[in-house]
C-alpha cells in the first residue's frame, strides 16, 4: 500500500508510551540497558531483559535501544563533539536522511527522543522509500537559517542511493541553498566514517567510527521548534 501520509508525526499510542507517566519506567529502562551495554553484554538479549523487566511495548524498546550506550560510548563521544558555536568556517558533512527524518518529526509534533550521549533522534524510518511531507521543506529552511547563523560551511549532504526519492531530496536541497552540496552514494555511512570534515549525525554507529561531530540535530531542534513532542530519557 502507497505511504500516503502528509506528516512526520506521532504514532497513535505515542502519548501514552512517552508521556510523563511512561516517562520514568523508561529513563530507568535506558540506564539499565546502558549497564548491560557497559559490561559487554548482547544487544539483543539486553534489550529483551530490560523489556521484559519494565513491560515495554515494541515501539519503546526501539526507543530505549536508540538511546542508550555504553559508559565507553558515552566519554569517546562526547570527547570529540563540536559545539555549534565553534562551527564557523568548519566544513561538514551531513547525514542526510538521518539529519532530516529528525527535524520533520519535530516540526510535525513526532516524538523525538533525548538520548544518554545527548543527541536528539527520531522513531521514523525510510524502509527504502523516502516519501516527502509537509514538514520536509521547512526544516531545510531551518537548517539553512541556523548554520548560516553559525557560520559553518561548506556543507555536503550524503543520500542513500538503495532509498527511493533520494534524488529527489537532494535536488530539493540544493534548490533551498544553492551553496549547499548534496550527493546521492551507495553508502553514506561508510563515507561519513572515513576521515576528514566535521559529521553532523546521531547514527550510534557513525558517532563511534567517525572523527569530530556535531549534535546538529539536537542543535536545531532546541533553536527552531521549542515546543517539539521531546521524550528525554538520558
């Protein structure tokens, strides 16, 4: 069936799976699979264990695995992030579909998660087709506004190539800032984690193969759509 939606937003039940009620059972949920994770223990038995413990539905474990790390994650990470005020004049590079599902669920009112390291992520997922919506146009623009804001640049945004539209997009992004580059690749993942410019991602595991980084994500969010659907959990 087409996906013939207008909106990154909520789930049906996402209310009540992140509201302030939910809230705790899930803050603890990630520290514990973040000790787990500490002590070299599976993923996925981790998750199931810290799952099962505080009942949680599908849609929170994916919610809690995308915000937990390890204590090792955690230092290495943050050790080599880039604060926004210390972008001008840095080149980036951009993970694009990553950058872009985030902003569109903030401005569609979609939850966004806060993560343990810090960065801000989304439940939404391309599953090989990247459909626009009404909200992908206006986090360009605020992607535009703010790094201009902070002078960083040039900028390179990097599309999967297997994810259909990517074209598309990345003629969008060029159209709403000519001095933007955007390039449709096979494996954007495998170029963001080479060395070489600042990467703007909250992939977990870019953030633990790449150099410097930038938290842009949480960076815009917090800038341009202060009353988004925000479930903190670190």
């Amino acid at each position: 069936m087409p996906d013939g939606r207008k909106h990154r937003g909520p789930g049906p039940q996402d209310a009540a799976y992140f509201g302030a009620e939910a809230r705790p059972d899930l803050v603890a949920a990630v520290s514990d699979l973040s000790w787990l994770m500490s002590r070299g223990y599976g993923e996925p038995s981790a998750v199931k264990l810290v799952g099962d413990r505080y009942r949680l539905v599908e849609r929170q474990r994916v919610a809690v695995l995308r915000s937990a790390c390890s204590d090792a994650a955690l230092a290495d990470r943050r050790s080599r992030r880039i604060d926004p005020g210390a972008l001008r004049g840095r080149s980036l590079r951009i993970d694009g579909f990553n950058l872009i599902l985030t902003l569109e669920s903030a401005l569609g009112g979609g939850v966004v998660l806060g993560g343990r390291d810090g960065c801000f992520r989304d439940l939404a997922s391309v599953h090989g087709t990247y459909r626009r919506v009404e909200e992908t146009l206006p986090a360009l623009e605020l992607a535009t506004r703010w790094l201009a804001e902070w002078g960083a640049g040039p900028c390179l945004w990097l599309l999967d190539a297997p994810v259909s539209n990517s074209g598309r997009l990345a003629a969008m992004i060029r159209a709403v800032n000519p001095g933007w580059t955007a390039e449709v690749v096979p494996d954007p993942d495998r170029l963001l984690s080479q060395p070489g410019d600042a990467v703007v991602t909250a992939d977990s595991a870019i953030l633990d193969r790449s150099g410097p980084w930038v938290n842009l994500a949480r960076a815009l969010v917090e800038a341009g759509v202060p009353a988004a659907f925000l479930a903190d959990l670190g």
